[in-house]
C-alpha cells in the first residue's frame, strides 16, 4: 500500500494527508487532478488559452448572424459584435482570389476590403 501523503493540487481544500490508490498517484482525487491541470494549462498556456476562447467567440457570432438569417455581414459589425481578426487562419483563397477564413463549421468569405459572407459547412 502507498504510503499517506499530501496532496499536489495548488488548491486542495483537505487538510490532511490523503492514502493513495497507487504510488503514482498525487492527487487527493479526481476534482484536485482536474483542477490543477486546469491551472497548470491556464498559467502554462496563456496565449493559446486565450485566441482559443476568442476563436470560439466568433464561431458564436458567426452562427448568431446565420440564425438570424444575416449572411452578409460588414467589417465594421463583426468589429462591433467582438469578433477578433487576428485569430483567422485562411485554409483556402477561391477562384475569384476571395479569402475564406474558418471558424467552427463556418466559412468567412472576404468579398472586399469592408464586405463579407457567411456560409454553414456540413462536415
Ligand atoms: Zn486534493
């Protein structure tokens, strides 16, 4: 059996030393394992952590502006709805040199320097 110890979660609320399973283990339980990885990615991570939450942002606004049946949509409302630019990645320049940037399940297509289009992709 492992020997008591206590246990590695920056905010573990036991105050006592915990008798693990294995002697691997270095968390009380699966709340402190999750939480302190949880942490660890957030310090660790920050960059990435952040222009994932601002890509998941524009994938909302981008399928609120469908839901409400807006598919043309301008520079300066996307501007105004939050959507963040500088998480683009464009996977595909079209026949007519149209940008089309991806969102989710969402094509951002760059008609001109102010104009866009939305389109749903079934994947
Ligand atoms: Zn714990």
């Amino acid at each position: 059996m492992a020997k008591a110890r206590f246990c590695n979660s920056p905010d573990c609320t036991r105050k006592t030393p915990f008798t693990p399973i294995s002697d691997a283990a270095v968390y009380c339980c699966v709340r402190c394992k999750n939480r302190a990885n949880y942490i660890f990615t957030n310090l660790e991570y920050e960059f990435e952590v952040l222009r994932h939450k601002e890509r998941k942002r524009n994938i909302k606004i981008l399928e609120y502006l469908l839901s409400v049946g807006q598919w043309r949509v301008s520079y300066e409302l996307l501007l105004q709805m939050g959507f963040t630019f500088e998480v683009t990645y464009i996977p595909f320049v079209d026949g007519n040199h149209n940008k089309n940037m991806r969102f989710g399940n969402c094509y951002l297509k760059m008609v001109d320097q102010d104009n866009f289009e939305i389109t749903y992709i079934n994947n």
